[in-house]
C-alpha cells in the first residue's frame, strides 16, 4: 500500500501546497495591481475553486476514458500554466486568468480513484487519511512559508515556486506510480441521483461544506488586509498570526477526529466548530487591537481544523458504497462554489458594508446553521465484512436483500470478493458466513 499511496497523496498534497501557499498572502498582492477592486481581489483569492468545480467531473469522466495518469498529469500542466500567468501578471485581469486556469486542473477526485483503484478495500480508510494527512502538512507549511518567502523573494516567486512543484509531480507520476489495474464492482443497487439530492443528512452535510469553505475564503482574504491596512503590519509579520493559528489548529484536529470516529459525536463537533466560527468573527469584526484580532483568527482556525478531518468521512457515512463517487462530487463541488462565493460575496460587501455589518450577518447564518446540525442524526456505527467468493455460495446472496440488519453488500469482481455492510448490533459475523454457505 505505502509504495502506491505516498506518492500519489505526495502528488495532491504538492498541488495543495502551490494553491495554499500564496492563499495568506494573495490578497494584499491582488489589491495593488492594475484595475484592482475588493470585489475582483476576492475574486482571486477563490476563483480557482470556480473552475476546479466546473471541471471536476469532465477530469472524472476523462480519467475513466483514458486512464488516470494521463488525465493527472493533464491537470498539473494546466496547473504548471496557471501558476506561471499569476507569475508574470501585472494587473488584475491576469491574474484572474490565472487563477482560474490553475483551479482548471481538476485532478483531486482522480488521485482519489486512482488510490481506490491501487489498493485492497480493507487498507482504503488507511490511504484516504493517509493523503488527508499529506494534505494537512501542506496546509501548514503554507502557513507559515507563504509569508515568510513573499516578504523575502515576493509573491510573485510563490507562483514560480507553484510552477515548479506541479513539474515536480509530474515527474512522480510518470517515475513512481505504477499502472493502475482495471477495477470493475457489482452492486446489488444503483446511484439514483435523486435518492442523493434527496437525502436530507445528505443536504445537511452540503450546505455544511459550502459555508465552512466560504468561511475560510473570506477570513484569508480579510486577514492581512485588515492586519495590513487598520494594524499597520508588513507583509514578513503575517507569520506571527498564522503560527499561533496553525498550532493550535492542529492540537485540536486529533481529538476532535477522535471523538467524532471513535466515540460517534460526529453532530457534536460540527456544533462547536460552528460556534467557534461565529465567536472568531465577532473577535475579528470588533477587535480593538492586534492581540484580540489574533485571538480571533486562532478560534477560527480552531473551528476549521475541528472539521476538516471528519467533513469527508461523515458525508460517505450517510451514503452506500455505490453512491461514494456521486455524493463527494457533490459534496465537493458545494464546498468549491462556497470558496468561489466566500470571495465573491465576501469583497462586495466588505467594499459595502463594513465588518461590524458582514460579522453580524455571518453570526446570524451560523445560529442558523447550528440549528440545520442538531436535527440531523449522528452516523450508526457499521462494520464490512469480506468474504472470498471461491468459498462461499453466490446463489445465496438473495438472504442479504430482505435483513434489516445487512445495510449494503457488492462484488469486487477484479479482487474476487464480496463485501457486505452490516450492523453488528443485530447480526454477527459468523451468522452472516453461515447463511452463505
């Protein structure tokens, strides 16, 4: 497994890092270009998560046809491209350009498969927070060498520096990762978009991913435009909000990934990070001083940090294995239009309304959306059980439709064998062997 998935998850976490490395900083460099206007500058902090969910499933249904890797390395071209424009942009306009062709490279979803694809259905879970976890480091070092190399070089070298890590990839891809094996699956069901779009948990968890990733465009827009312009910091003393930040971000990540996975409180934590979320932009909206703006900016990190590892695995628990690939589609291209609108939005009222006004309103929707997630229900626990087909009776398979206690079941024909779902509440593991044989 490790052969398979440190480089791909070194992939995405590389093409992470080109795109949060210029994100702490990206909006004071945008404001003094050419043409520049709040709105347009927020704009470019999230207008690459327009595209990447406008291609999202063009780059899915691409990989498919053509296989992976060649779709993958497609991505990061585009990538390489992108970040080269944001590079040599001397007004706003290309910049845009830019941006919008760096979130072209809609490769996410494709490592995705492409891992799926690489390894066993047991060691899954492990390769997924595997790569959430490469991703996480990526963050973190953004964090801190975003601001840190564009006060040194400037922040055009970050878009250099961007360039150059999707060339990079591109190398590991072709060098490291082997050829993925066709992977076929026979599920007793079918994706019904429908039955997805209506599944209420469902849209609980969408508008979730659409308000914390709005949340998170605007807060780094407004961060050092605000420590910038109200607290009269430099650009190399961003480090010093983004730190603290970052630090205790990641000390609250494990337990709240903890408590969600082990203990069930998947509601719960979503609950706190919301109301961190709203006591962190009335700090920021109200703040008299450079120390309660920090604060501010901590608790919101906090908050975020809290849901980010548990946001994707939540969302699958509400749907069948063979509706996994559609509801994170979904999932995912609501938390990349809420990136895109965080900006948007974001700058056209921070233009026009003031912070005192925007934080109010911000307070207000997450009241609102603490409601939405205290009706919907925490996951029931499941278990999967695997079971070579040579050894049991396919025939029989029909005892698994009509039991209240097997919440799903499904072929894997290329690894010849069935996987069944089921809640070990109701019925054992040795009980459902049996009915088998």
């Amino acid at each position: 497994m490790i052969k398979s998935v440190l480089p791909l998850s070194a992939i995405i976490a590389l093409r992470f890092l080109g795109l949060f490395l210029v994100l702490p900083v990206i909006s004071v460099y945008a404001i003094n270009l050419e043409g520049s206007t709040t709105t347009l500058v927020g704009i470019v902090v999230g207008g690459y998560a327009l595209t990447q969910m406008i291609f999202q499933i063009p780059f899915g249904v691409m990989s498919d046809k053509l296989g992976r890797k060649g779709t993958i390395i497609t991505g990061l071209l585009l990538f390489a491209i992108g970040s080269l424009i944001c590079a040599i942009s001397t007004d706003i306009y290309t910049l845009l350009l830019g941006r919008f062709l760096q979130g072209a490279g809609a490769i996410a979803a494709v490592i995705t498969a492409m891992i799926s694809d690489l390894v066993k259905e047991e060691q899954r879970p492990k390769a997924m927070a595997t790569m959430g976890m490469f991703i996480g480091i990526s963050f973190a070092v953004s964090m801190l060498a975003g601001p840190t190399l564009g006060a040194a070089f400037g922040i055009e070298v970050l878009f250099y520096i961007t360039m150059i890590l999707a060339l990079a990839s591109i190398f590991v891809i072709v060098k490291l990762v082997p050829n993925p094996p066709q992977i076929t699956h026979t599920y007793n069901g079918k994706a019904k978009l429908s039955s997805v779009l209506g599944n209420k948990n469902l849209i609980k968890m969408n508008i979730t991913n659409f308000l914390q990733k709005g949340l998170m465009t605007f807060a780094f827009m407004i961060i050092p435009m605000v420590l910038m312009k109200n607290y009269e910091w430099v650009l190399s003393d961003l480090w010093k909000v983004y730190l603290p930040a970052m630090i205790f971000g990641f000390i609250a990540m494990a337990p709240a990934a903890i408590i969600a996975e082990k203990k069930g409180k998947f509601k719960e934590i979503l609950v706190i990070g919301i109301a961190l979320f709203a006591i962190s932009y009335l700090i920021i909206g109200f703040s008299s001083s450079t120390l309660v703006f920090i604060i501010g900016v901590v608790v919101f990190f906090i908050g975020f940090n809290m849901h980010e590892p548990i946001m994707q695995s939540l969302a699958t628990k509400f749907a069948k294995v063979h509706q996994r690939g559609l509801v994170l589609g979904i999932f995912n291209s609501f938390g990349y239009l809420g990136t895109f609108l965080g900006g948007l939005v974001g700058g056209i009222f921070f233009e026009s309304a003031g912070m005192s006004s925007i934080v109010i309103a911000i307070t207000i929707i997450c009241i609102l959306w603490a409601i939405l997630i205290i009706t919907m229900p925490n996951p029931t626990k499941k278990k999967f059980l695997y079971l070579p087909l040579d050894k049991y009776d396919l025939e029989k398979t029909s005892v698994l439709e009509n039991n209240d206690a097997i919440d799903e079941w499904y072929i894997n024909n290329t690894e010849n064998i069935i996987a069944i779902k089921y809640n070990d509440d109701k019925i054992s593991e040795h009980k459902i062997k049996g009915s088998l044989i």
